[in-house]
C-alpha cells in the first residue's frame, strides 16, 4: 500500500468526487487518509496508471508520498532523497511548497546542491517564481519534472502539523486541454461550450469504468466536447441535436479530433443523428445506452443578473423541456445505467456566492419516472465536505452569471 495525493482542480468536491468514483470501480481499493481543500490523500493498492490519470479531469496534478514525519526533513536527508536510484549524469528536480515548510527555499536548494556536488552529483534546480510557492504545470511539463530521473518534490505542511514529502507521478497534459478547447474549427461562444476537462468529469460520473463496448450518448451535444472527450476516454460515443447546423458543427470537430489526437482512431468515429428531445427517439442504432451525459439548453446567454420574473420565465420552458427528454431517455437508457446532466444556475449578484437553481419539480418528476437520484458526494466522503441538500454540485467559473448544476440519475 501507498499513499498518494490528487490535487484537485477549481471545484475541490467535484473533483474528489470524480477521483473516489474512478478509483473504486477499479481494484486499487483506495481507502481516504485525508482531504484538505484541494488535496485528497488516499491509500492505493497499487500505482494508477497514466491512462486512468489521464481521464481525470479534476485532478491537475499526482504525487507518490515519500515521507510523512513531525518535524522538517534536515538538507543532508533531502539530499539523499534526491539522489536516491539516480545514476544519470544530471538531472533536474523542482520544489512546491504548501504551508510553511522551509523559510528560504532557495537556500535550502543552495544548500542541497553544495552537498550533492561534493558527492559528485550534477542536478540543476527549479523554483517557483517570484511570490509563487508551487511550480506552475507548465515549469513541471517543460522541465519533465515528472519523468525519471528529473524530479518533482512537493512539500506539505498539514493542518494538524504534520511534514510531507510527495514526488509528482503525474500532471495534467494543459496544452492537450488548450489545444481541444480552442483550436477546434467549430466554435461558439453563445452556445457556451463546455471545458474539455468538465466533460471528462460529467462522463466519469456517469460511467467510472470504461471500455469500448460502452455506449454513451449526449443528446444536446451541441459542439461536440462531450463527445470528443468520452472518444478520447475508450467509450462508444452518440450524438444527438436538434440543430442540423450543430450536428454539423460536432462532426467537423471530431474529424479535427481524428487529425490531432490520431490515439481516437482507435475506436470508431462517434456517430451524430439529429433528434428533438421533446420528441421520442425514432431511429437509433444503439438501440440501448450504457449511460447518457450531457449538458443541455441552459438558456439564452445573459449579461447582468436576471429578475425574479425573468427567472420564473426562463425556468418554466427549461422545466418543461427537460421533463420532455427525461420522459425520452427513459426508453434508450439501460437498467441501472447512468443519466448525469447539467441544470442552470443562476448566480444572484454579479460576484455573490449564492445561486438560484431550478424548482425541485424536475426532480420529483424523475422520480415518478422511474429514475433514482445518486448523491453526487459519495458516502465515504461526505463527512469531509459539506454536502448540499439536493444532492448535486454546482459548477462555475467565478466570474459567470450562469453555472452548471450537476444532477446524477439512475434508472431502476
Ligand atoms: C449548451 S448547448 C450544448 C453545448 C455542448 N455541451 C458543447 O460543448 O458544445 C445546448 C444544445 O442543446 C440543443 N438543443 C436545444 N433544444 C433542444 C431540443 N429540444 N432537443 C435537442 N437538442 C436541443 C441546442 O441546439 C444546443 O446545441
């Protein structure tokens, strides 16, 4: 057994919740030894691998805990650590420090380098710079901080004063999300698109285990990006809208996908059909689906809050649409398969905290259905955050008037 720490993303519940799902539907038995805002450390059987690492859209970086003690490591054990199982020439080893772990940093790797190269040692050390603690995942990508025999050490100081030691394993590829996220041909802002790396998270909420027999279809896949992403992850991807002009939108960018991450080849090209959700499926292949994921209509884009009476409107017609499609997915979605959507939320003041989400109707309506609503925060984790009251989780950029409330169905 070894401990590892995912450091979460923008939305540190979201993110653990998308890590404890991915790691319990594999054999890693991963058992939680702390959560602290954007760090989960948990106990794995084994080291995941990259291509599970690579599917997490929630977790920007991984590190393997080397040492855990009461009291700060001395530069002579430091120095050890760093030139431990290293025979190359020279190498390249970058500190992040969270917490007041060392005074002076620069002294310290001063100081580690002195006693290296009396050992006859040659490595060359990056820092974070100016009021930065931590090295950016650009300093980590470009040095290959990641990869043998360079290094990356992360040193922690806990809540309960306890030191940590931790060497990166893994770091979110940013210019492979740069890349999907803006240089796809088709583009619109109004549509709001989504990030690549939301879509990741949606995709590993509805189906933790993936593989290529899976079928999973995005009914208002507007652009594409759940459908590039669930691609890219190993799933059998289905796109569905209403909008002829988006289907061809999606289409275009998935064959942009096929040209600039050829690993998608692999697997067959996502097929599009266009479809009505007020409408009931008429023709579709894949007759039932494993899981379906999608971020829908989140109303027209808005530029200033909106009134009560603009939000009873705006809520009225999206209510009544997504009780058409839940009523429409029912059939096409497998027993006990996964339905994860997105709701708006509509931030009350320009930079509040505070959201205004849809009327539980919708979701009474589920549940008459035959749908059964899955807390997003899994039990063993809901003693160390704090849950909201329906069950979801809301996702915004900060300075967003709309956001994305998740909801997790399952059909019985
Ligand atoms: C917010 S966009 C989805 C964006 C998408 N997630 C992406 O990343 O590109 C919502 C989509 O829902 C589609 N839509 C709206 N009403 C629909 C309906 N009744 N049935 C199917 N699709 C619908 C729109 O055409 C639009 O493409």
């Amino acid at each position: 057994m070894e401990t590892y720490i995912f450091f979460l993303g923008s939305n540190p519940q979201l993110s653990a919740a998308e890590v404890w799902g991915v790691l319990t539907a594999g054999e890693l038995e991963p058992k939680v030894i702390g959560l602290t805002g954007q760090r989960m450390e948990v106990e794995l059987n084994q080291e995941p691998g990259t291509e599970l690492l690579n599917r997490l859209g929630g977790t920007d970086r991984v590190a393997r805990v080397i040492k855990k003690t009461n009291k700060v490591w001395p530069v002579q054990d430091l120095a050890e650590i760093i030139s431990t199982g290293t025979s190359a020439p020279k190498f390249v080893v970058g500190i992040s420090q969270y917490g007041d772990v060392f005074e002076n940093i620069k002294k310290i790797a001063v100081d580690i380098k002195k006693i290296l190269r009396s050992k006859g040692v040659k490595m060359r050390f990056v820092l974070p710079g100016g009021k930065d603690t931590r090295l950016n995942a650009a300093q980590v990508i470009f040095n290959k901080l990641h990869q043998p025999p360079n290094k990356e050490l992360s040193v922690i100081k806990t809540a309960a004063n306890e030191y940590v030691l931790a060497e990166t394993i893994f770091v979110q590829d940013i210019a492979a999300y740069a890349k999907r996220d803006t240089s796809r041909p088709a583009r619109d802002a109004r549509v709001g698109m989504l990030p690549p790396k939301l879509a990741q998270i949606l995709i590993n909420l509805a189906l933790p285990e993936i593989n290529p027999e899976q079928s999973v279809l995005d009914p208002f896949c507007g652009m594409g990006t759940i459908l590039q992403e669930g691609w890219l992850m190993g799933a059998r991807m289905f796109g569905s809208d209403i909008s002829e002009t988006m289907i061809e939108a999606s289409r275009n960018n998935l064959l942009w996908l096929s040209t600039n991450f050829p690993e998608v080849n692999d697997l067959l090209l996502p097929e599009l059909f266009v479809q009505d959700m007020r409408q009931p499926f008429r023709s579709v292949r894949q007759k039932l689906f494993d899981a379906v994921v999608t971020e829908g209509y989140l109303g027209n884009p808005i530029s200033s809050p909106l009134s009560k009476r603009e939000l009873n409107e705006v809520s009225e017609s999206i209510i009544g649409l997504y009780q058409d499609a839940l009523k429409n997915i029912l059939p096409i979605l497998k027993n006990g398969g996964y339905l994860v959507f997105c709701l708006p939320a509509w931030r009350s003041s320009r930079r509040g905290y505070s959201f205004t989400v849809l009327s539980p109707t919708l979701l009474d309506f589920a549940g008459k259905l035959g749908y059964s609503q899955e807390h997003l925060l899994p039990d063993a984790l809901a003693g160390l955050f704090q849950a909201n009251s329906r069950g979801t989780m809301i996702y915004a950029r900060p300075d967003a008037l709309v956001g994305r409330e998740i909801i997790k169905l399952r059909k019985v």
